[in-house]
C-alpha cells in the first residue's frame, strides 16, 4: 500500500479509503490510485485484512451430503447463495457422524469462519452443538430443527406428511405402511408424526407393524418394504419419508413383482431431478431446497451482524406433487 501511495502521490489512509470504500474520495484520486494498483500489480492482503476487521467473509457447512441427493442440492443452493452475497463457503461432509461432526465443527472454528450452517446429527450428547454455543459461534440449524438456542430453518415435515399420507387415504387405502427415516431426527419424528395424525384424521387405528425404519438409506429401506410385504396383513399403499428410501421400496416391490400402483401404491418425501421419469411417475412431497438455502444463508449473515438478536426459528412450506404412483390417472 505504500508502493502505491508513493505512485500515486497520495497517503496510505486514501489509498485504504479507495480499496475499501471507507470514504467518499475525488474521482481524480480514485483513479490514480487505481492506476498505481495497475501498475505495480498490487493485490490486497485477504487474510490480512479479515484478521484486522474479524471477518473473512467465508461460512462453514456442515452437512451430510454425499449419499443424499435431497442435501446435495441443499448444498448447491447454499453455495448459489453464498456466491450473490460475495460470502465463499468452505463445505465438510459429516456423514451423520457424532464424532466427525464434532470434529468437522472444531475444523471449521479453528479456519476462522464467521460462522456455520449445520444440519445436525442425531447425538444424544448433543457434542457439536454445545461447542458452538460455547465458543458463540454464529450457527444456523438447516432442514433438522434440533434446538431452541439456535437460530433455525427447516421444512414443514409434519404437515405435509400428514397431506401425503390424506392423499392416499381419500384413494381408500386403509392400511398404509410408513417407512421412517434415522431415528432421533427431528425430521424423522415429525414425519412419523404426520402419518400418525393423517391415520387419526380418518379414524383409522395405528398398528405399529405397518411403521418401520428404513434408516435414511435405499438399502435399509428395501429390507423394511420387504418386512411390510411380509405381514398376515400386508398394507396396501407404502409411504417413504425420504428419496433414498422410496427407491429402495420400489426396489423392494420390483422383486416381489408388485405393480405399482395397481397392486401397491407408493408415495415419497422428496421430489428429485428423475422421479417424473419413473414408470409409474412419483407422486411425492416437494421440499424448496433452494428457498432453504438462500434463507439459511440470510439467517447467518443476520447472526452474524447482531450476535445477540433473538433467535428465529422458519418453517418453509413444501409441496404435494401428485403424479401416479398413488394412483391417479
């Protein structure tokens, strides 16, 4: 900076007030301040100028995206997002791990991150979200509500569980098979929830055969589709509570040779880029993951600017995309 102040015949604080724009400077001293930059090929000390200010404009994301489409494309919207707010990302899968979303957590403290999105896990101990509060860490909880003390923005699982699940009842299906997600999740629980309610809704009893744990996977959930197929009493229609594991059911119903959605109906939560193409089409819940991303983003850089603000929890609606693999023509 003092190369180029020489070179333009000007202090150090202007040339400062020029590359910041801390302060309102002559057109004619801008540009030979920009004229010496030129020059001398100067290129602005990044991390030096964020240890100064305490920020260096870069976000942690902490998401188990790899073997999820759903929260791939969460990623990329944050990213999206990120990229029209001037903001990088530095993105560490956590693979619902407790010990490496603790680790992932700490990582991301120590590269001076101004602050972090995560989707937790389901520790009981709740490790990675007592280090954050601890250390005041600005945190934004993404698609899995898990705690009052953090700003928060999810989906309304319970809701549109609960629409899907009426949905197959008004085909006049009455014994529906559910297969819920990981366990300990908030979105598992409150899908699990949703389903109860819709059975509620219509008068029909909870048989606690007809839910079963597909553990978030496709492989899981083809192993628990098989276990609904095997009742006395098998159900008639099967809802699974995310993408991974309606592809599971339907390969489930593929080896038994169960038409779909003749001899069985299938519905899903999550819609994805190939399930209008599927023979028969998904009719599924559709969850806006790129208005989640942008918010989670505004969410944070909110925290980020008042650290004391109240914290904010934000239901996103979804949307019930009916196709025919429920049955409708």
């Amino acid at each position: 900076m003092e190369d180029v102040a020489r070179r333009a015949r000007v202090s150090t604080s202007t040339v400062s007030h020029v590359l910041n724009g801390t302060r309102k400077v002559s057109p004619e001293t801008v540009d030979a301040v920009q004229q010496a930059v030129r020059e001398l090929g100067y290129i602005p000390n990044t991390l030096a100028r964020s240890l100064a200010r305490s920020r260096t404009h870069t976000i942690g994301v902490a998401i188990s995206a790899l073997s999820n489409h759903y929260f791939s494309e969460t990623v990329h919207a944050i990213e999206t997002a990120c990229a029209r707010h001037g903001i990088m990302m530095l993105f560490v899968d956590t693979h619902d791990d407790p010990v490496q979303e603790l680790h992932v957590v700490k990582a991301l403290h120590h590269r001076r991150v101004d602050g972090i999105l995560l989707a937790p896990c389901s520790d009981p101990q709740h490790a990675a979200l007592e280090y954050l509060q601890a250390n005041a860490i600005p945190t934004v909880l993404v698609d899995r509500m898990a705690s009052d003390g953090f700003d928060q923005v999810g989906v309304e699982n319970l809701h549109s569980t609960r629409e899907l699940v009426a949905h197959l009842i008004g085909h006049g299906h009455r014994r529906i098979g559910m297969i819920a997600g990981h366990r300990g999740l908030s979105t598992t629980e409150e899908r699990i929830e949703g389903y109860r309610q819709a059975l509620a809704d219509a008068g029909l009893t909870f048989d606690d055969a007809l839910l079963v744990d597909g553990e978030s996977n496709s492989e899981s959930a083809r192993c628990a589709a098989q276990q609904l197929l095997g009742l006395s009493a098998p159900p008639s229609a099967i809802m699974a509570a995310n993408n991974l594991m309606t592809i599971g059911a339907m390969h489930a119903l593929r080896e038994a040779n169960i038409a779909v959605p003749e001899q069985m109906a299938l519905v899903g939560f999550d819609d994805f880029d190939w399930a209008d193409f599927f023979l028969p089409r998904l009719s599924v819940i559709a969850q806006p993951v790129q208005a989640l991303g942008e918010r989670a983003v505004q969410l944070l850089l909110q925290r980020i600017d008042s650290p004391e603000g109240p914290r904010q929890a934000q239901r996103l609606s979804a949307t019930l995309r009916i196709r025919n693999s429920c049955g409708c023509p």
